[in-house]
C-alpha cells in the first residue's frame, strides 16, 4: 500500500431504514496518520455510518476499501481483524473488573486448556499506556477510576486487539473541560505514532483544534469535505444545518418576576440506593432562562425525570406555581403547565 492510498475508503454507501435513507451514497476517505472529523446534526446518519464501518450494520449499496482492498464487514470480530476500533460513547466495561480483565475480556484462548498469562497482559497493557501517554494502571478497579479514565481503558482496548484505524464516538460528551483538552492530547499522540482517526462530533470547536480534515453530513448526503486548516466554525455550521447561523445573540437583560418552579431539597436514589440527586435546591421565575451545566452523568436527566413526573423522588419538594407536584405523574405535570423537550427525541419524543 503506497502513503497516497487510504487506510479507510468508503464508496457510495447507502443505508435505508423504513421510511428513511440514513445514508445516501456516502463517499469518504481517511488516509494514514490523519484525523477526519464527520459533522453532521443529531440524526445526519453519522452512527449509522459508523455502525456500517465497524460491522454492525450492512449497507444495501457501495462498497468498503481498508488499505487498498475490497473488503465486506459483516461482523464486528471483521471489523477487528482488519484493525478498526471503536470509542463508543457508552462505555461497555465490568465495573467490579480491573483494567487488564476488562480489556482481556472477550479474548480468551478457544483452544481447550490454553489460559491467558494474566501478567503477559499486563506488560503489555502497561506498555501501550506508556507509548500512547494514557497513564492507566492496569490494575485498577474500574468502579475507582474517572471517567476519563476509563475512556482510556476503551481506547487501550481497541490498541490492544492491534487497532490502527480507531472511531470515536462523540468522545467528549462525558467528559470534564480538563479531560478533554487531555484526550486531545492523546489522539494527537495516537496519529503521530502511525494511527488514523475517525471522530464523530457536533461540536465545533473541538473540530477547529483538533482535526485535519472534515466531511460535513446533511440527511445522510455528504454535502462537503473540507481541510479543517482552510475553514471556519460559521462555514461549518452553516453547512452542517443547511442555513446561514449566527453565533451573536442579541439579548437584553431579562427581567425575573414571580416563581414558578421552585425545587426544594430534592432527593432521588437509584436502583443501587444511591443518591443521584442530593439535596437539590433550584428555583425558577417567570420571563427567565435557567441554564443548567455539568457533564453527562451527574444528575442532570434525572433532575428533569423528577421534574416532568417520570422519576420518583425519596425527600424533597417541587412546586410548579406554587402547587406541589412532587411524585406526581407526568399527566398531572403536564396539566400543571410544564412541557418537556427531550434531550433524544427519538428515544423519549413523540414526533
Ligand atoms: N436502527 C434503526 N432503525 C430505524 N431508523 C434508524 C435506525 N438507526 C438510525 N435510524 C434513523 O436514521 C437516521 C440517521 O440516524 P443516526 O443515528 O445515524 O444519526 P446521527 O447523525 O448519528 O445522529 P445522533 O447524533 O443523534 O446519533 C435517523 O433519522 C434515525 O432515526
């Protein structure tokens, strides 16, 4: 394979779905130590895509070339034998395993009697960590590492099973400010030392800092594949949404008046007895925006769940103007005069 051929070449592929084209004779290259960047909306038909790549889904048309050759991904044990990894978003790790049992999983030997040597695997996970700079202890406990930790151990995964070609999917939605300026730092690592990079996203500025390339997807068409170098955010958005965007808001200081939502004390256990929302205190008034930030994970789907009636609370109070409704249902909720759009419209919505 000469340095001009792609590790990765996707020829017309298309998906249809009932009643949907997810993708529409998708084209697109990754060469070798490159990082593309695929854009697109919620529902552009970027994980499909990607499931395509990574053998969980077969595409009705077009075809696949990995370095060179014609290739059929009907699996995602192919997929890994042609050296794709995959990031996913969800991590899929045993919280009560180590690093190394995590990562070995799934690996054992067919042949009867043959055994893993537990420590050979850990040598060698301690050396991929060291050549990448993932800094994990192949020992550690997953219930005791960060996230961001344990997205690492997603990646030593895929490195570990001889990944050179790796997807991630949207990587950062769970992480800190901090640890994504450091996985940054590891994909960059990662494609100086011979690896190529697929990185699903929506966001903007992470395209900006960290890719070479992106292809923008629109309603499962590629409308355009840009050297990130040669371009800009309000190129991208408006490519990406199909509309000219503006990133200037022009807003006048609101004026709160009366409450109308005010979150008392709030307590919620999981089905694990613990706490996901500890004493939560918020109050909302009328003619104001309330933004509330932090990463995935941290209490707030299940502060909407409790709000919009769908999650039972142990302690605490909710009065929507004034009238309690806490633990009631969503229909009373609703009744009360608070809607709800969902953050997965198409696991929670009804449109
Ligand atoms: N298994 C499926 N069955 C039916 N329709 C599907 C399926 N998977 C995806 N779709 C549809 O295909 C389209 C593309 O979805 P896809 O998940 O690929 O988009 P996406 O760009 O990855 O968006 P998101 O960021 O929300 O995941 C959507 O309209 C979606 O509803």
């Amino acid at each position: 394979m000469d340095a001009a051929t792609p590790v990765v070449e996707l020829k017309q592929i298309t998906k249809r779905f009932p009643g949907i084209v997810a993708n529409d004779s998708i084209s697109l290259k990754l060469h070798k130590g490159e990082i593309l960047a695929l854009l697109g909306e919620n529902g552009a038909g970027k994980s499909t895509l990607m499931n395509i790549v990574f053998g969980l889904y077969q595409p009705e048309e077009g075809s696949i070339e990995v370095k060179g050759k014609p290739v059929v991904i009907d699996s995602p044990n192919k997929a890994i034998e042609l050296g794709i990894g995959m990031v996913h978003q969800h991590f899929k790790l045993v919280q009560p395993f180590t690093v190394t049992e995590n990562i070995i999983l799934g690996m054992e030997p067919k042949k009867m009697g043959a055994r893993i040597d537990y420590k050979t695997s850990v040598a060698k996970i301690k050396q991929l960590s060291d050549q990448y700079g993932l800094k994990v202890n192949p020992n550690a406990k997953i219930h005791d590492i960060s996230v961001g930790m344990q997205q690492r151990v997603e990646i030593l995964k895929t490195l570990y099973r001889g990944a050179d070609i790796l997807i991630f999917d949207e990587p950062t939605a769970v992480l800190t400010p901090q640890e994504i300026g450091e996985l940054m730092v590891i994909m960059k690592r990662l494609v100086a030392e011979g690896k190529s990079i697929i990185l699903i996203t929506h966001k903007l500025k992470e395209i900006m800092q960290i890719s070479d390339t992106v292809t923008i997807i629109r309603r499962g068409k590629v409308i355009d594949t840009l050297k990130t170098a040669e371009t800009n955010p309000n190129e991208l958005a408006e490519k990406m949404v199909g509309r000219s965007v503006t990133f200037k808001v022009d807003k006048q200081a609101s004026v709160p008046k009366e409450i109308v939502l005010d979150v008392k004390n709030l307590v919620s256990k999981n089905k694990e007895g613990i706490s996901v929302l500890s004493g939560l205190n918020l109050q909302v008034r009328a003619g104001e925006i309330l933004g509330i930030a932090g990463v995935d994970g941290n209490g707030q789907s299940e502060l909407i769940e409790a709000i919009t009636g769908l999650r039972k609370v142990d302690s605490g109070i909710i009065e929507v103007r004034g009238k309690d409704t806490t633990n009631k249902n969503p229909r009373h909720v609703t009744e009360s005069g608070v809607s709800h759009i969902p953050e997965d419209r198409h696991k929670h919505g009804w449109y």
